[in-house]
C-alpha cells in the first residue's frame, strides 16, 4: 500500500477526486469535457484500470476504479489525466492549470458501500444543482449506463451485475435506486471520507484493512447505506 498519507489497496475500488483550486472552472467549453472522458477511457486501458463510474463537474472530477495490478497506477492515472487536461486548456485556451497540489483517494468496501458511492457521483449533478436530473447531465456515466450512448465501455462490478439478469434489468433496477437517492447522512459519510482520504465503509471493513495493512482508515458515519429491494408485484 503506497504512500502514508493516501490509501491505495490492491484489488479494492477507489472514490478518486481532483478539485480545482479556489473553485475555478477547469473545463472551459464543451469539447473540454468530451476530451477529458476520452482519456478516462484511453488511461484507464494503459494503467490497467476498471472504470465503474465517473462525473466531470465544472471544478473538478470524481471517479470511482478499480486497480486490476498494482494499486499505485491509480496515481500514475490521475496525474496523467491532470497532465493532459492541464495541456489542452494551455494550449487551446491560453490558461493555466487550475488543479489542487494533489487528488484525494477513499478505497470502497464491495458490495453495497460501492453501489452507493457509484449513485453519489453520478448524482452530483443533482446534488449542485447543475440539472434537474442524472439523466440530463451528460458528462456523467450515468446515461452510458443506461444505454443511451453510442457505445458501452464501463467495467461493471460484481455488485451491480447482481441488480440483473440482463443489460436492460440492471439499468432498471439502478434507476430505481438512483431514484430513491441516498440520505444525507450517507453522502456525508461519502463525500468526507474522500475529502480525508479515509475508508468508505463499514467499521468491519476499517478493522479488515487493519488487521491487512496495519492502517486505520476510519471515518465517522452511518454503518451501512440501505439496500437496493424491488418493489412487490401489484
């Protein structure tokens, strides 16, 4: 597990964010944005990277992978997409880049926690009111998701493979759940632990990575997000 100060686990999902500085816009037009999912796309093949959810917002990034090998390329990544973007807007905008000094990383406990922080991101939109629903922002994965683009390149977890039988059932039964959206208490519980570079989990999770590496990664929130349930027939 690389770095003190960063958590970075072998074979867990990350909640990656890159923020600007003093909220200044980073993408400056519409091609910005379509540039920069490209190379979430094309990095996340070089780094070795499975890409289950992502949302580019004005003033930054958040995306949710898992390391397929060494858990340091999630670094590798994120600089080199900070790296790209950065040089695009010097050389088509004349700007400089507006990045924090560092990215912010909380590894995921599988299972439920996952499907929660994939529903927190792509709910943020929503969240800072830049539309009226995920469906309408397009700089998301979440219409990907549904299969309202052209093309499908999502690693989808195990957890979310569950939601379904099919490509259509699952898309339906996440709908659902982003619907139902989470509480406060459990977008808090996520947006400090990446804020603080801690776990997003359950205490058992934090006593598992413990007991594994020696690091306490708590942070202080609700036990469990709710689960997904279909609703009864008639």
């Amino acid at each position: 597990m690389p770095g003190k100060d960063r958590l970075l686990l072998a074979g867990h999902p990350h909640h990656l964010v890159r923020k600007s500085r003093d909220q200044q816009p980073v993408f400056l037009d519409e091609a910005d944005y379509t540039y920069c999912i490209g190379q979430i796309r094309e990095l996340s093949k070089e780094y070795k990277l499975a890409i289950h959810a992502y949302c580019l917002l004005p003033n930054g990034l958040h995306i949710v992978a898992t390391p397929l090998e060494d858990p340091a390329n999630l670094s590798t990544f994120m600089k080199a997409l900070s790296c790209r973007t950065s040089l695009r807007r010097k050389h088509l905008h004349g700007r400089n880049s507006v990045w924090e000094m560092r990215y912010r990383s909380s590894p995921v406990e599988p299972g439920q926690w996952l499907l929660a922080c994939m529903c927190y991101i792509e709910r943020l939109p929503v969240i800072h009111k830049l539309a009226s629903s995920a469906y309408h922002y397009h700089r998301s994965s979440y219409r990907m998701r549904l299969g309202k683009t052209c093309q499908y390149w999502l690693d989808d977890p195990e957890e979310y493979a569950r939601l379904g039988g099919s490509i259509h059932e699952r898309a339906e039964a996440y709908r659902i759940y982003m619907s139902n959206g989470l509480d406060r208490n459990e977008e808090k519980m996520i947006g400090t632990a990446v804020e603080r570079c801690k776990l997003t989990g359950s205490i058992r999770f934090v006593k598992e990575v413990y007991r594994r590496y020696g690091v306490l990664g708590v942070n202080r929130g609700p036990g469990r997000p709710r689960k997904y349930r279909k609703k009864p027939d008639g």
